[in-house]
C-alpha cells in the first residue's frame, strides 16, 4: 500500500508544483494589473471609471494586457529615442534618495544576468565546497573587482554556489581558476542536478546496461 502511495505521489507531485507555481506567478500579474487600474482610475477623468472597471471583470486580460505592454516597451527601448528615454528614466530613479540604492543595484544585476554579452552564468564548473575534500556545482560570474584582485598572486574567477534545492540561495565565492574543473553540461542541465539534489542526471549523459560476462568457452577435459 505504501508503494503505491508513494508511486501516486511521484506521479502527480510535478504537476501540482507547475501548477502552484503558475497560481502564483498568476496572483503576481492579476496585483500588478489591479494597481494599473487603480492608478488609471485616479488619472483618466471619472466618466471612464466604468469602463476601466469592466475591463477589470474580463478573465485573463491582465495578463495579456501585461505581455503586451512588455513587447511595446521592448519595441521603443529598441530605437534611439526610447534608449533616450530609458537614459532619463534612469537619471531619475538615480536621484531620489533610498530609490536609487534599491534601482541601481536591480539594474545591475538584471543587466549582467540577461546581457547577450556577459559571461555570468555561462559555464557550470567543480569546485572543492565547503571543505577541500566535498565537491559542488558552481557558475563562474566572472573576474573579481581590481581591488579585490590586486591581493591575489594568481588568477581567480568569482563563481557563485547555489544551495539545494533552491538555486536562488547561494554563496559568492572568489576561488582560483585552477582550483575550478570545467563540467561537460549547460547551465540548464546543472541547475537541474542540483534543484534535483543529484537525482536528475545531464541528458548528454547515457547510461550503458552492464555487459554481461561471457560464458566459459573451455574445453571439458573430461569429455
């Protein structure tokens, strides 16, 4: 009986985490979009308070109203006056007070994290964590900053070690390059050994059956 609840569990547990997670992300988008509304409301003139609040009764236009503001924003951003804009956008935020903090550090890490032509979170690599003789999964981010390299004698990476099974908690390490070993897997497939605390092997890997010893071939001495 036990098996079977345990089989049961394994096979819809998946499915109630995808669920669950899109609920939330959903919960997320529907506040978002009710704040858009709200706002709207204090802006446009009271006549279009029916309006916006019938636009609000629609199931799944806050979403879509979301995406598309998102594409339209990418679209603008994409030219020479939205690159203007985003620069004044930017300019502002950087000059209040306790915004600027908060603004600044997001966009840098958004920025590193997402850009075509950073290095962060491009190869997945061995390294000896916590002690020497344990090895993890890490991803090198990069160099470390010149104060920090200028007490270095050799080469060192930043590499940033995430914990199982949430990959979002992590260590910041700066290791020597030497002490890191290159691992044969994307990044994708390394984060998934790791949120799967090491259930889940890389696709590139195959598992061979054993080969099965050959019979004895000898010649019976006594036949």
């Amino acid at each position: 009986m036990r098996k079977y609840l345990i089989t049961g569990l394994l096979a819809w547990l998946p499915l109630a985490i995808t669920v669950w997670v899109l609920l939330w992300a959903l919960s997320i988008v529907n506040g978002v979009f009710a704040w858009m509304l709200k706002a709207s409301k204090a802006v446009l003139p009271a006549g279009f308070a029916p309006h916006v609040d019938q636009l609000g009764t629609i199931p799944g236009v806050g979403p879509l109203i979301l995406v598309l503001l998102m594409t339209l924003t990418g679209v603008l951003v994409a030219n020479i006056f939205g690159q203007w804009l985003l620069g004044q956008w930017d300019r502002l935020l950087s000059n209040i007070p306790i915004v600027k903090s908060i603004y600044s550090s997001v966009k840098q890490v958004s920025d590193t994290l997402f850009s075509s032509s950073g290095n962060a979170f491009r190869e997945a690599v061995l390294v000896p964590y916590p002690h020497q003789d344990s090895w993890t999964i890490g991803f090198v981010t990069g160099a470390p900053s010149k104060a920090a390299a200028e007490h270095f004698e050799d080469e060192h990476v930043s590499v940033y070690v995430p914990t199982t099974p949430n990959p979002t908690s992590g260590f910041f390490l700066m290791m020597r390059k030497s002490a890191t070993r290159p691992l044969a897997m994307t990044v994708d497939e390394a984060l998934k050994h790791i949120i799967s605390m090491g259930v889940v092997a890389p696709a590139s890997e195959t598992v061979e059956p054993p080969v099965p010893p050959l019979p004895n071939c000898e010649p019976n001495p006594k036949g």
